[in-house]
C-alpha cells in the first residue's frame, strides 16, 4: 500500500506544441481484477496456474490537449489477491500483491465540455509481481511448480475503455474496463524441473473512480 501511497505524487506530461492548451486530470478508482489461467505442463500431470479474483486501487495523471480529444495518461496500478495453482480435485493458494506503473495513450470521442465522453486507451510500462506468503517446506503439487516469495518484474501492455460522466464542475465519474497483459511470472510460479510454462497473463480491472480536471 506505500507503493500506491507513494507513486500517487509522479507526473508525467505530454510533449505538445507550445500552441495547444493544456488540461489536466488527476484521479482515483476501486474496483475488481480477474487474471487468466496458464498450463504449467509436466509428464506426470499438468496443472493451472492463476490468482484468484481480488482488490485493484489506480491513480492517474491525465494531460489533455486542446479540446481535450487527445490526451494522455499516466497510470499507477495496486492489486492484490491469492495465487492458485490446481490440478484435478487438488488445489493450493498463496498470497500475492501486484504493482505496476504505465503510460497510456488516450482517445476520447467528446470534448471536455462534454456530458458524457467514451474513451479508449493504449499504452505500456511494467509490472512487478510479489509473493506475500510464507514459503512451506511441502506444498500440494510441488511436483509441477512451487510459490516464491520473490519479486518478478514484467513488461506490461495496457489497453482499455471506459467512460467518463461530467457530474460537477471539474468533477467526473469514471467507469472502466482494462486488460493489462505481462509474460508468465515463472519466478512467482516456477515450474519444477521437468515442468514448462510459458504465455502472456491477461489481466482484466474492472473499475469506478473520480477525476478532478484543473
């Protein structure tokens, strides 16, 4: 949590022409994320690797440019849930926690004088998985892949879209859906020695949050 406390403060600004105006948008939102699974394989028996649904917090820094259709967007990212690996009628969890920091590309399809403004977004940055659980000496299906409690950074595509309501002056509700996507975090979930995994993880937050333009 000081890592969302923390990163809150950084700013990035887009890079215009002198002659554009400048708006900007600082924000917070809450809501749910939802990883995809990936196979680790193994002779004796494959199993699923994943972490289960769990909280997501985000701050961002917008810098909109003249009517406020183009912009872009400085994103920090907290998340936290257990991780679960399972194989038939067997299964194991492990705390976790995720930060991640990127730099989005916006698009909305209004002006900032708008009541109503659909946006999309895209951009990239990184994402470093951690495991927050006590390492056991036997753990359920150790003989495919063990937890860690170790740091694993990820390169991280972001895409998105959401929607943003004007509901008071320079205030805005912001409703939003975002895939964050990083290769296998294989030193978090790492496959014992006669095991593989490979892959990208999709991670979908759904969220709600508010934004005070200035």
């Amino acid at each position: 949590m000081k890592h969302f406390l923390s990163l809150m403060s950084l700013a990035i600004a887009v890079a215009t022409p002198s002659a554009f105006a400048q708006k900007w948008e600082v924000g917070f939102g809450a809501g749910g994320s939802f990883l995809t699974s990936e196979t680790v394989t193994n002779p004796a028996g494959n199993a699923d690797a994943t972490r289960n649904p769990g909280l997501a917090l985000s701050a961002w820094l917008d810098n909109n440019i003249g009517s406020g259709v183009f912009g872009g967007e400085f994103r920090y990212d907290y998340e936290m849930g257990n991780l679960k690996l399972s194989s038939g009628g067997t299964s194991t969890t492990f705390a976790s926690r995720s930060n991640a920091v990127h730099y989005d590309f916006v698009f909305n399809f209004a002006s900032s004088e708008s009541a109503v403004r659909p946006y999309v977004a895209a951009g990239g940055g990184v994402k470093w998985y951690s495991g927050t659980g006590t390492e056991q000496v036997y753990q359920p299906l150790s003989n495919i892949a063990v937890f860690s409690d170790v740091r694993d950074l990820r390169a991280l595509a972001s895409v998105g879209a959401g929607v943003k309501f004007n509901i008071a002056k320079s205030t805005l509700l912001r409703l939003e859906i975002h895939d964050y996507m990083t290769p296998f975090p294989s030193k978090l979930i790492a496959p014992v020695a006669g095991s593989s995994v490979g892959g990208w993880l999709q991670d979908f937050v759904v969220s709600a949050g508010l934004s005070f333009s200035f």
